[in-house]
C-alpha cells in the first residue's frame, strides 16, 4: 500500500495503521487533496484489507479533528467546480464507509461539518473531553452531503438528529457520549493511546472473523431481520473452512493465545 500522501500520515504500527489528517495549520480542514489522499487510502485497503487489522484516524495537532471542507478554496469555485469536488468526497466517503477494516475514530479536538461526517463514517468514536462536534453546514447555504443525514441518525436517533443538523448548533464530547454516538470519553492527550488499545484488541482476534462480523452487522441492519439472519449466516459459514477457525479451537483446548493468521 502507496504510504506517501500530501495531507495524511499513515504509520503501521504492527499490524494497525494510524491513519492522521495532516493540515494542522489550517484545523485539518479538508480540501481536494485530502479527499484525494483518502479515496487513494481506503481504496487500496479495500483492495488488500489483509494489509491492516485496525485503522485509527484522528487529527493532526491538539485542536482539531477536522474543521469540515476547506472554505478558503472553495471560496469563489463555479458551480461546476463545486460538483466536481464533492464528487470526490462522495466516492471518498463510499471507500470509506465500504471499508472491511475497523476504522476507530479518535477525535483529539473540533469535528465539525465534515469533519463530523468523517467521524460518523468510523465504526465507533472515541474523543478526548474537550472534543466538540457540528454538523454547520445549513449556516452556510449547504446541508450535510458526506453522510451525515444518514449516519448522525443511526448513531443519535432521528428526533436529535433533526435538532443537531437543522440548527447547527455545536455540542460537547459529553453530549455525543450521552447519545450514543461517542463510545469513549478520555481524558487529555489519551485518545489516541486509548484507541490503539482497544484496535490492538481487534487485532488480535482473527481478521477473517472481524471483517465479516462487520460486514454482517452494517448491512444487516440495512435489512429486515430474517435477511439480515441469512447474511449472518452466510458470513458465518465463511469461518468454517478456514485456518484461524481450527486455530482457535487447537488453541482454547491447549489452553494457549492463538496465532491467527488470516487464513
């Protein structure tokens, strides 16, 4: 997987990538380069997902997460202009969202507009208390188009996600935590330590196993429940002929850790 990018940092961290927006100068704003470094990102995890176990994404610097979209360039962009660049953050948000890998957002600061949507696309949130999120965009002529009228209700239920993104009034860590769409509060500077345990504890489990389990959970809930207990099971019979299945049980017998290889 191509590593280099302009606007985001990927490290491996034995197995697990720390995937960072890298524009602290500007709050990590997003711009055409980031979406293009993203969509370049989850696109080659998509292509090879036994390339990483578990991503963690967070923000350059100890003020923000993401400000949302870069509005210094979008300032003066033709209509045109415009369409095209949200196009590119629309097939970004689908990569990422498509993603076989857990991604675990840890917000370290202000994820606003966008870069609330980016948080809302990771599997779950952990974020530091200081952290605030919005969704601002009705403010500024626009509405919410990387997701965030489908994913905020699904995480907040559809009553609060009304009030948050037709207002667009910001709330705290704290808030998002008592509605569910935060998992983690943590304390300063640990978010990111945090989420790297919680993803080295997913990758330690076998790889095979967690993606499928994810993939069974987010489509299943797009489904009535007798399909989504057929895709469980299809997703379940996908363990059955492999290697980490027979590990896991040689293991538990032998009372050892097992070694899952992905296979």
């Amino acid at each position: 997987m191509n590593r280099e990018f302009e606007t985001i940092r990927a490290e491996d961290r034995e197995g697990l990538v720390l995937l960072t927006l890298n524009r602290p100068h500007v709050a990590n704003a997003l711009n055409t380069q980031m979406g293009c470094d993203l969509l370049a990102f989850f696109d080659a995890v998509n292509a090879a997902p036994a390339q990483a176990r578990c991503i963690v994404l967070t923000g350059a610097g100890e003020r923000a997460f993401c400000a949302g979209g870069d509005l210094k360039e979008r300032n003066g962009m033709t209509d045109e202009q415009w369409q095209d660049q949200h196009l590119l953050f629309e097939r970004m948000v689908r990569a990422f969202i498509g993603c076989p890998v857990p991604v675990i957002g840890a917000v370290n600061g202000a994820a606003y507009a966008g870069g609330c949507e980016l948080a809302l696309c990771c599997d779950f949130i952990y974020a530091a208390e200081t952290a605030r999120f919005a969704l601002t965009e009705v403010t500024l002529g626009i509405m919410p188009g990387a997701g965030g009228t489908q994913n905020l209700p699904r995480a907040v239920g559809e009553r609060r996600a009304k009030e948050i993104i037709l207002t667009g009034r910001p709330f705290s860590a704290q808030e998002a935590h008592a509605w569910g769409m935060v998992n983690r509060l943590c304390g300063p500077g640990k978010v990111v330590e945090e989420a790297l345990e919680t993803a080295r504890a997913i990758a330690d489990n076998a790889p095979i196993s967690v993606r499928q389990a994810k993939h069974a959970i987010h489509y299943g809930l797009q489904m009535d429940l007798a399909s989504g207990m057929m895709l469980e099971i299809e997703a379940y019979n996908r363990m059955v002929p492999t290697e980490d299945r027979r590990e896991g049980i040689a293991s538990f017998n032998e009372k050892r850790k097992p070694i899952f290889k992905g296979r």
